[in-house]
C-alpha cells in the first residue's frame, strides 16, 4: 500500500516564482495534512563566476557575498510574507553547498513527496539554479516531485487528473506516488498513444485498469492513435481540453556524467508545463 505523504520538501530560490512555488506548497501541506519544509539552495556567486574573484580581486569577492546575501535575504522575506498570509507552520532550512543539487537530493531522501519549479530563463536570478535541477534532483534522490510552472500553480491541485500511460517503470512508479492525489481527484484520465501491449501471461493478467480499481479509483481511459515526436506538446494540449490541473507522468532520460539527457516528452513538459506535473525517474 502506497503511504500518504506527510513530510513535504519545497525547494526555494531567488527568483519570482519561489513565492508562488511556496504559496502552492503550504496549500497542499494544508490539504495532504503534511508537515512542510523550505530549502532554499542557490548556487553561490563564487560559483556561477568561478574565475571572478581572481579577476577582481577582493572587490569582487565582496560584491559576489553580497549578492549571495541579498538573494537569501530576498527569499527569507517572501518565505516570511507567504507564511502570514497562509497561517501555515513551515520549517526554514538552507544550505550553501555546492553543488547544490546534491545537498538537496540528501534531504529528499527524507521527504515523500518535493515540490519544485520550472527553469524561467527570463528571470534575472535564474542563473542561481542549475538548468537541469528538476531532473537531476529527481535521478539523484528517486523521490516522487510535483513540478510547478513559475507562472504559479491553480488554486487546487487534483481535482482533475490526467495520467500518461506507457508500459514503463517510470510511468508505474509516478501512479503509484500519485495516489494520494488519485484516490481524492473528482476525475481521473488515463492518456495513452501507441497499440496497447498484449499480455505475456495467461488467465488473469494485471493491467493499469485492475491496479486503479484495486485501489478505488474510477477514471476514463483516452486512447489515441500511434504516438508521435510530439507526444508532450499532445499531452499538454490535450490536458488543457480535459481541464486537468495535474499532470502525472515519469521522467524519461539518463545520465553521462553529470549531464543529464532528457527524453523528448520530459524535456517538452518541464519547458512549456502550464499545469503542475507529478514526475517519478
């Protein structure tokens, strides 16, 4: 049996969309009846301009400090003005480390469920959070995240949700993490592309339909035609039709050294996401 989530881990920023991503957080704390903790990590100066300070001189080591104070200072404020507003109880915690992906995936290990961003490369701070946080915490810690586009999240989060289904492990995992979002949707879509894979074993097979309904969960299936290279911009639009506001799906990719390589739909999704995503690697 899948638990519930209790321990909520939200990652905090410099950037404009950190408020929204807290906002979004301490209402589904509220909800999900979780204890909640913000991290903020951002990439220090010193390490966003390695050579700078040699450059520069003491100069420049002084203003690199002080924009690191000033990015955590900024944060530390709209985590404050978040809290007053929601009356929620959320714990500060903050980190310098570098890389920065690495002292947040070790406090995943202990969170059942992150709440992270999408990358807003026009923000002016963005530059303090690596491209590739999302999907490098995600291979890094194997937790389940919730995605939140930097343009906010809606005012409930799974009401409607839509699912989409490929035979993998990664799309069984994010089902089976979304559960708790599952078992309380009033709608719950099942998308899916491509031949429907036949059974390898004889009698009673298990399938997606039985593991739903083992568990209490109605939902509609919505099959479409063979799947295309645009599968994540289909998967969006068709989101957006159905009036879902979760978006529960794996993370396809693999690592080479520290890179990371997303496969087409993630890499779509976490670019153009106007609706929160449950990922799982």
């Amino acid at each position: 049996m899948a638990a519930d989530f209790r321990q909520l881990l939200v990652h905090l920023d410099p950037t404009r969309a950190s408020g929204r991503r807290l906002a979004a957080a301490c209402e589904l704390a509220r909800s999900l009846q979780a204890s909640l903790t913000a991290l903020y990590a951002a990439t220090p100066g010193f390490a966003e301009l390695p050579y700078a300070p040699a450059i520069g001189g003491p100069g420049m080591s002084a203003s690199l400090v002080e924009l690191d104070d000033r990015r955590r200072q900024q944060a530390r404020k709209v985590f404050e003005e978040t809290l007053r507003a929601s009356g929620a109880d959320v714990q500060w915690a903050q980190t310098s480390q570098v890389p920065i992906t690495d002292a947040f995936a070790q406090q995943a290990l202990f969170a059942d469920l992150l709440v992270l961003g999408q990358r807003n490369p026009a923000d002016e701070d963005a530059a303090a959070v690596p491209a590739d946080f999302v999907e490098s915490v995600l291979l890094a810690c194997g937790r389940p995240a919730l995605v939140v586009p930097h343009i906010g999240a809606p005012a409930t989060i799974g009401s409607t949700v839509a699912i989409a289904w490929k035979e993998t492990p990664e799309a069984a995992r994010a089902v089976t993490a979304a559960l708790p979002f599952l078992r309380k949707a009033r709608r719950v879509h099942v998308l899916s592309w491509g031949e429907q894979p036949q059974p390898v074993v004889g009698g009673q097979a298990l399938d997606l339909a039985k593991y739903l309904e083992t568990h209490g969960i109605a939902f509609t299936w919505d099959r479409a035609g063979a799947e295309r290279q645009q599968v994540g911009e289909l998967l969006l639009s068709r989101a957006f039709d159905l009036g879902a506001d979760l978006l529960v799906m794996g993370c396809y990719g693999h690592s080479r050294a520290r890179e990371w390589i997303l496969g087409g739909a993630s890499r779509t999704i976490l670019q153009s996401m106007t609706l929160p995503v449950l990922m799982t690697h």
